[in-house]
C-alpha cells in the first residue's frame, strides 16, 4: 500500500479551501438561483477536476492505488445520485426558495468534507489496531444493502429528525426566513431561521450517508489519502450534481437496486479478504462501474416519457 507524505495532505487541504472561499465569496455571494447549464458546467468541471486527480494519483502510486481512488470516486458519486433525492424532499417539506438553496448545499459540503476526515482517520485507526473490524465493516454493508433495497422513499421524515428538535429546544426559530441568514437577533433575542434548520436536516442526513459510504471505500482501499480525496471530489460536485437531477432523480426507479448490490458486493469482499485474500482492484471497479450504468440505463428505459417529473 501506498503511503502519501503529510505534504499531499497540507497541499490537497489548502486546494479544497481556496476552492470553498472561491465559491462563497466570489462566483455565489448572493442569493441566486443556479439554472440547469450552470450546473452542467459545473458538474463537467468537478467530474473533470475528480477524474484529472485519478490520474494524477495512478501516475504516482501506481496503477492499483489509481484504480482504487477511481473505484472510491464511483462508489461515492453513485451514492451521491441517492443523497440528491433526500435533499430534494428536505428542500420541498421547508418549501426552501431555489436561491437560497446553493448556499445550504455549500456549508453542507463544508461540513461533509470535516466528517468524512474524522470518519476516515476513524475507521483507518480501528482498522489498523483490530483486524477483526473488517468483518464488522463488511457485516454493515450488507445490513445496509439489505435495508437500501427494502426501504421506501417514503420513509425519510425530515420532522422526525432528532437533531431539528434538540435545536427547536436550544435556539427559538423564527416564522420565516431571513434571506440567506442562518441566525438573526431579534428583539435582542439570538433566533436560528428555518434555513439553519435545513441545514441540520441536511448534515444530519449526510452523516447517515458516511456511514455507508466510508466503510464501502475501504473495503477498495485502506489509504486514507486515497478514501478522502476520492470522496471529496465527489462530494464537491454534490451541489451541482443536485441543480442537474433534482426535477428528474425520481425517474431512477433501479439505482436503489444497484446500489444495494455494490454494497452487498463490497461488503462480503470486505468481509473475505482477511480470509481469501485481496480482490483485484480492477475487478470491483468494472462490477462497480456496469451495476451503476446498467441501473441508471434500466431506469432511464423505465421512465422514458416522464421527463421532468417530479411527483
């Protein structure tokens, strides 16, 4: 395995944060609505940069490490397709305005980027001091491929979250929303806003998203380095990934099913390889790869007709 110096760490740190000033403070300072072709563009511009950095890393480390961030960066992307649905439904149940919506997702990629590193170094901890953690690991992705596959759209109440009535209790929340604020005073009283509120929902929710997919990359690789970067790219490009699919994500009726068999896959494979050994790289890739293109193509051929919807 691979092991990427403290420097790469600094430097692919310092890029992520030029990247997130440069988005807050000078493309979306104010509220805007993003329309389709801006997020195209900017998903082309994420998918590229994610793409371009796989190439950077297979010309350093080697093939196999390449492999793995590129497998890392598939699984994640494709989860992300899943995430988009949830965001979609936490934005319609606070009937959130659209130009409101980029500045939610981008301080929730902020606080996705913070909790995958502390899962990541986590997970690479407790698989490094107890071989045994691996079979947990794999038992959990398959659980969660099972219960994927099980569970309805209908199931996810952004009203029963935890977190939303611990901040009820904690901060008064104003009728209506401040424009982009997250806190105002009023009457001298420190308020939280309805938009801080979606952003609770919308951290909380990717929390549960980690504990899928972090374990699944690890199961790929057990370089940090490689679990982290595969996983912000994808994350980075999670916000224009949403303004492109939002209206037609319900038209994916089989990514459930595909993604509960990669997590299933990556589990069991998880699970075996302190037993049978290390699975080539490239052979979890490509299963990767046509189970997240052939469950997008089934639904796209589903569906066809129902572009556009959104009921």
């Amino acid at each position: 395995m691979t092991s990427f110096p403290l420097w790469a760490w600094f430097a692919f740190s310092g890029f992520i944060v030029a990247m997130l000033l440069l988005d807050l403070f000078v493309l979306h300072r104010g509220a805007k609505e993003i329309s389709f072709r801006e997020a195209a563009l900017l998903s082309a511009f994420w998918v590229t940069l994610g793409l371009g950095f796989g190439v950077f890393v297979w010309l350093w480390a080697g093939p196999e490490t390449g492999g793995e961030y590129f497998a890392g960066y598939v699984i994640e992307k494709a989860l992300s397709v899943d995430n988009v649905f949830v965001f979609a439904l936490i934005f319609t149940y606070f009937a959130v305005p659209p130009c409101y919506q980029y500045r939610v997702l981008l301080w929730g990629v902020v606080g996705a980027l913070v909790l995958r590193g502390v899962f990541i170094l986590l997970g690479a901890g407790l698989l490094e001091r107890y071989e045994w953690m691996a079979f947990v690991f794999g038992a959990f992705l398959v659980y969660t491929g099972i219960r994927m596959a099980r569970r309805s759209d209908e199931e996810t109440d952004p009203e029963s979250n935890p977190l939303l009535r611990i901040l009820r209790r904690v901060f008064p929340v104003t009728d209506g929303y401040r424009g982009q604020s997250f806190f105002v005073r009023e009457n001298g009283v420190l308020m939280a806003t309805p938009l801080f509120a979606v952003l609770v929902a919308i951290e909380s929710t990717d929390l549960v998203f980690a504990l899928d997919s972090i374990p699944a990359i690890f199961a790929i690789t057990r370089e940090p380095f490689v679990v982290y970067t595969s996983n912000a790219f994808a994350i980075l490009g999670l916000r224009a990934l949403y303004f492109m699919l939002a209206d037609l994500v319900k038209r994916f009726v089989y990514l459930k099913v595909g993604l509960s068999l990669i997590l299933v896959f990556v589990g069991v494979k998880f699970a075996l390889q302190e037993i049978v050994g290390h699975l080539p790289v490239w052979v979890s890739l490509a299963f990767i790869s046509v189970v997240v293109t052939a469950s997008i193509a089934a639904s796209l051929y589903k569906t066809r007709g129902r572009d556009g919807e959104t009921g």
